[in-house]
C-alpha cells in the first residue's frame, strides 16, 4: 500500500491535517452513486470519501447491495464522494441542505455536531455489544452521556523498532521517556538516526508525551495540556543529541524511513505493517510509546473514520438498522473492510481476534497495544487548537519555557472550547 493509500484511509489525517468545515459548496447529485433497488420503499443515501485503496469503492457497493438482497424494502444508495482534501467541507455545505446524506463517514468526529443536533444518538443499536468495542473508541464518540458514532476501522499508531539494531547496541525497548532518549541516542551511529517521529520532528509526540504523563488535552469543560509541561518538556532533551531524523523523503505516516534504514525506531501506523514486513522480514517488533516514568502509562493513538446518522434524516430508524447491521452484526464484512484492500483492525475487539491476518507476530501485538493502550483525540478538539499546541510544542523543543509556553497556547484554546461549548 502506498503511502497515499495510506494518508487517504487512516481517517485521523496526522496531527497536521485534521479537518475542518471550510466554505459553503453547492451539493450536487453524484454520478458515482448506486442505483436505487427497483420496489424499495425506502432509499438510504450512504456517502464515503474517496479512498485511496483499490477495491473500496466497489466493496460498499456490495455491502449495500447485500444488505437490500435480505432487507428488500430498503435500497443504499453509495455515494462515492470527494478526496480527503474536500469530503468534509462538501458533508458540511451538504448538512445545511434539503440533500443532506442519511449515513456518512466523519475523518474526525466532532462534539460540536452532536451539540448543534447534526448527529443522531446511536446508544440503541449498540445494546449489549456496547462492551465489545474498544473503550476508546466509545470515550471518543460520546458526546454528554451519549454515543454518536460507530468506528469502521481502527488505525493504531505504535513504534516500530529494528531488532538487529536495538540487539547490536545492546538496548531493549524503551519503557520510559528517559529511556527513549537514551535508547536513539545509543542507535544513532554512521547513516542511521535513532527514532523517526517526522519530518518537523515533532510530529504526534506532544499528545503522547502528555498521554504518556497521564494528563490530557482536554478535561471536561477546561483545556488542561498546560498540566503536561514536565513530559512535553521533554523534546528539549530527545532533540539535544541529534539523534531523531529531520526531514527525510516522506514523513511519518510512510515507512520508507524505516525500512531504508535511515532511523532505527519510527512511530508510524499499523497500516504501514505489510510493507515493513516484506521490505524486513521479522527484523521489527512493535512497542506503544512508553510511559514518561514509573507514574506514567505508555500509550497508542487511535484514528480511523466514523460512520454517522443524519439526525434531520426522514429515514433515521431504517437509517440506524443499517448502521448496526453493517457494522455490529456483519462480522465478515467488518474483517474484510479491515483487512482486504489495506490494513487495519476491526473495533470490536471480539471480531478483530477473529482477523487471521492480525493473529500473529508484530500485528497481534499491535492489536493488543491498541486495546490495551489505546487514546484518541477529545472529540472537542479542533485544528485551531492543535494549531497552537503544535506550534507552542516546538518552541519547546528549540529551548522556550515549557510551562509559559503551554499556558500562553492553552489560554487561546479555552477561548475557542468556552466559543463551542457556549
């Protein structure tokens, strides 16, 4: 899988892309859409984004067509939408109007579209199987006290390490954050850097390194990173010794890094797994990111896209049915999404147990280090709040004052939460 593949189904987009509604834009019909069942009663319109992948598109085509073969009083009609780059500002123009999708796919799922009543609570067709999905999942999408989301795929981001490597250094995988900086200090010899977490070198370790603390981004109604300032304070260190890879050919989210030797541990996804393991063999292992120290807890971020129901849709329940058919009941379908046209993991835990191709070697640890440490985003996150965490993270790790510098962002980011939540 390329790495454009890869950028067009991981759902979270990188800790720079994430999305946010932009301007209006007509919506129009779709040519690419599923004719409607001929003696349907009711028409279900069904939108996704362009993947990347070859072979989605016409494996929802499918699914639909299986789900009216049983259920012949509804049609799905798949709308096979806009790339990453414009889906979500087209589902936004699209939400407003008279034309709006009944089910659509959300990259990053968003608080504030549960609040405006944009989003149908989902709590009932999730029953009992509640307890079979991945607990950060449904921290994710729960919004006040209720669910409005399903995720179809889980994309766990995790680091890889070169065993040989770690082995002819004499070091194991990093349990600590001292240990981390310890560790690509000892690799880092001749071509090779010591860890990869992208091209900026920062990358997705100001969340981790605040998770790994066991602080957060958000608490309830207050913005509270600032609370991280020891652990994020730490990339002075990890960026003192030259030891992390500065802007190779592709960033974090490719393996080429990685498996062309230019670092020894790289933080990427699992959809990267296959082609590390044609390129390495069983020369890697992987490992969540570690805990800060002995108080900490090592963690795994979680992305992957999110189907929804249009709260305003005449065709909710019939709406919800297919949800939960699809993407609770359908065990096989939900593997071969998964895993037949990419790499990911189903987010029920029972189904993805039941995935062979995630029940061995470093993608059965992956899965395990998904459950058992996995975190995702606040759903009340936003790309202007990132933004500045980013930002103040970087000034961090050129040598500012941590604890001022997250306070000055942090201040930016309560104006824009007390904004959305009021």
């Amino acid at each position: 899988m390329s790495a454009r593949s890869a950028l067009s189904r991981r759902g979270f987009l990188g800790t720079s892309l994430l999305f946010v509604a932009g301007s209006a834009v007509a919506c129009s019909s779709n040519p690419q859409g599923t004719a409607a069942a001929k003696g349907a009663k009711v028409t279900l319109t069904q939108w996704y984004h362009q993947y990347g992948e070859e072979g989605t598109q016409a494996a929802v085509k499918r699914y639909a067509e299986e789900y009216t073969k049983a259920n012949p009083d509804v049609a799905v009609n798949v709308v096979w939408g806009a790339d990453t780059s414009q889906y979500e500002t087209k589902l936004n123009a699209a939400l407003l109007g008279a034309d709006a999708p009944d089910i659509f796919e959300l990259g990053d799922f968003r608080a504030e579209m549960a609040r405006k009543g944009q989003l149908e609570p989902l709590d009932d067709i999730y029953g009992s199987a509640k307890d079979g999905f991945n607990q950060a999942d449904l921290d994710y999408l729960t919004v006040d006290g209720k669910l409005y989301g399903m995720k179809t795929i889980d994309d766990v981001m995790v680091l890889y390490y070169r065993k040989s490597l770690l082995k002819k250094a004499g070091v194991t995988p990093p349990t600590t954050f001292a240990e981390l900086v310890d560790t690509a200090k000892e690799l880092t010899t001749g071509g090779v850097k010591g860890l990869f977490i992208g091209n900026d070198g920062i990358g997705d370790s100001p969340y981790l390194l605040a998770w790994s603390q066991g602080k957060d981004l958000i608490d309830g109604d207050k913005v509270v990173y600032a609370d991280a300032a020891k652990s994020i304070g730490g990339l002075r260190d990890l960026h003192s010794d030259k030891s992390v890879l500065l802007g190779f050919t592709t960033d974090w989210y490719d393996a080429g890094a990685f498996t062309q030797s230019a670092a020894a541990m790289q933080w990427c996804g699992l959809w990267a797994l296959p082609t590390i393991e044609k390129a390495l063999g069983d020369d890697f292992g992987v490992a969540p990111w570690p805990a800060y120290d002995k108080n900490g807890r090592p963690v795994a971020r979680l992305g992957g896209w999110t189907q929804a129901v249009n709260a305003k849709s005449k065709h909710k329940d019939e709406a919800k049915k297919y949800l939960q058919w699809l993407w609770i009941k359908q065990t096989d379908i939900q593997i071969d999404w998964a895993v037949k046209y990419g790499f990911h993991v189903p987010p029920q835990t029972e189904v993805a147990a039941r995935t062979p191709e995630l029940s061995k070697g470093a993608a059965k640890d992956a899965v395990a280090i998904g459950t058992k440490n996995g975190v995702s985003f606040p759903a009340e996150w936003t790309q202007a709040m990132q933004a500045g965490f980013i930002a103040a993270a970087a000034d961090i790790a050129k040598g500012a004052a941590p604890e001022k510098t997250l306070e000055k962002a942090q201040a930016k980011a309560q104006s824009d939460l007390d904004k959305q939540m009021g």
